[in-house]
C-alpha cells in the first residue's frame, strides 16, 4: 500500500499560473508522497505529448511513481458518430495512460440533469457498452479502467455496482472516494464497505457537514438531497475518516491511497497535513488490526 496525491490537490495554484505539473509532481515528493496520480486539469497531454516524458522524468527523479491517470467523459445522451466519437477520445487518452507508463486509469462516464433512477436504468446500457469498450482497449496495455463516484448521476454505491456489473470486465472496477458518497448523501462508511471489493484506487476526501436549514454561505455547495457541503483537509471535516480507513485496510485491499484536497485552505499545506493525517490513520488502523489478531 502506497500513499500519495492527486494532481487535483494543486488546482488552485495551477489556476493561478504559480505551479505547473511538473513542479506539483515535486512538491507531492518534498511532501513525502509515495505516488503521483495526475489529473490533466490546465493542461493537455494529448496536445502537448512532451509533457508525459517531462512528467516520467520528474517522478523518477524524484524517487515516487505515477499512480493513475484520470479524465473526464461523458457517454450520456449521445448517439451515432457522437457516441463513437467520446468512445474513441477515450481510446486516445487509454495512449496516453500507456506512455504514462500507468497500470491504472480513471474515466468519467455520465452527467445528467435528469439524475432519477429511471433514466439510469435507461441509459446503463449504453454506457456498459462504452465502458467494455474501453477496457477490452485498455487490457492490451496490462490497464485497469474505473469509474470513480462522483457527477452525481454515477455516484451512490449501488449505481457504481450496476455499472461495473453490466461491463461485466475484470479491468474495469472503481476508483473508490471515501468522501465522495455524501454528495448523494449515502454514509461513507456504509458505502465504503459496500463498493471496496470493487476498488483498483482509493481517494481519501474529507467534507464538513451543514444541514439544508442553515446556509453557511460562499463557498459551499449542495448535495443532491439538499445538505450543505465544503471540502476539507482530511482529519479536520465531519466524515469518519478513520473507520472508512479501517475498512479499506481489513478489506485486504494493497494498492495506491490518494489524497484529493479540494476545500478553501491554501492547496500546498493543506495537502501536507492531509497527507500526514492519512499516513497517521493508517498506522493506527494497521496498529489496532495487529492488536485483534
């Protein structure tokens, strides 16, 4: 098991102009993270190829590996040479993932207004179809695809089960947000422990917690039954970080943990202490295991 960050964490200073790819990939080091996932935000690999070079560089230089590579798609709602044409945009970025040198890929796959179960039921198989796809390109790389919980529309655990299930592919699983389930207001410990057979990746998230009744204000935003939300440093916010944590250790689970930071603290340091917190939880969940044993 591996600790480290998402590119994602960065986004503020990336946006800004102050930190590109490259000089995040340092910092993740400098840090103590173990892996980088990189999440192509204010930047394009697929047009600017010398960036993945530059990107394998500097993580080999500074002694951690790339983890996973995540983007965005969207496969809803589309039909015809549309359709083809995002599944074939996918396949490109499957490429990229490959000169990455990655075993681990993530790809959005649904938004939509109408989020009712109904339309998902209509939609899921065309989207399973899109998704196989996918995976059967991605194996010829040795590459595990996912699809993560988030957009709402693909985000509680039962509709990440029924997709992964209709792909019917054993490289394609899902990349596991541990906070991500209160966007639909699921319990992330519940969620956690119902989709962690199911994870190629693992994000570790934190949000604080309001109630529809009581609006905090800027800088929040709602989950889709009405609570407010904001993003947290991992360890600081509402959500049971360290059973969710204990859940994925005695799960048997091996693979990379990545910390997404997206709250309203300065990125860099709140990265770090979110990064510390998690190897901290993590030791005393491996501690409390070897106890019971």
């Amino acid at each position: 098991m591996k600790i480290g960050v998402s590119s994602y964490c960065f986004w503020q200073e990336m946006q800004a102009g102050r930190m590109d790819i490259v000089q995040a990939i340092g910092e993740i080091a400098e840090m103590g993270g173990e892996h980088a996932e990189i999440v192509p935000l204010g930047f394009d690999l697929a047009r600017n190829p010398e960036l993945i070079e530059a990107i394998r560089t500097k993580a080999s230089e500074v002694g951690i590996e790339i983890s996973n590579y995540a983007i965005g798609a969207n496969f809803a709602g589309l039909d015809g040479q549309a359709y083809e044409q995002e599944i074939g945009r996918v396949k490109r970025e499957v490429d990229i993932a490959a000169a990455l040198g990655v075993k681990l890929m993530r790809h959005d796959v649904a938004s939509s207004v109408d989020r009712s179960i109904r339309q998902f039921a209509n939609d899921l198989p065309k989207l399973a179809e899109a998704c196989r796809t996918i995976a059967d390109y991605a194996a010829q790389y040795g590459i595990t695809t996912s699809v993560e919980n988030h957009g709402y529309y693909i985000q509680a655990s039962d509709r990440v089960q029924a997709l992964i299930n209709e792909v019917g592919r054993d490289n394609f699983r899902t990349t596991l947000d541990i906070g991500n389930f209160v966007c639909v207001d699921e319990n992330p410990v519940v969620a956690v422990r119902n989709n962690i057979p199911y994870a190629s990746m693992v994000h570790i998230k934190d949000f604080y917690i309001r109630s529809e009744s009581c609006d905090p204000g800027e800088g929040w935003f709602k989950s889709a039954g009405g609570s407010y939300l904001r993003g947290a440093i991992v360890g600081h916010g509402d959500l049971d970080i360290r059973s969710a944590l204990r859940i994925v250790r005695d799960s048997g689970y091996d693979g990379y943990l990545s910390i997404e930071f997206e709250g309203m603290e300065p990125c860099v340091n709140a990265t770090k202490l979110a990064l510390n917190n998690v190897r901290r939880l993590w030791k005393q969940c491996e501690s409390n295991g070897r106890s019971e044993e």
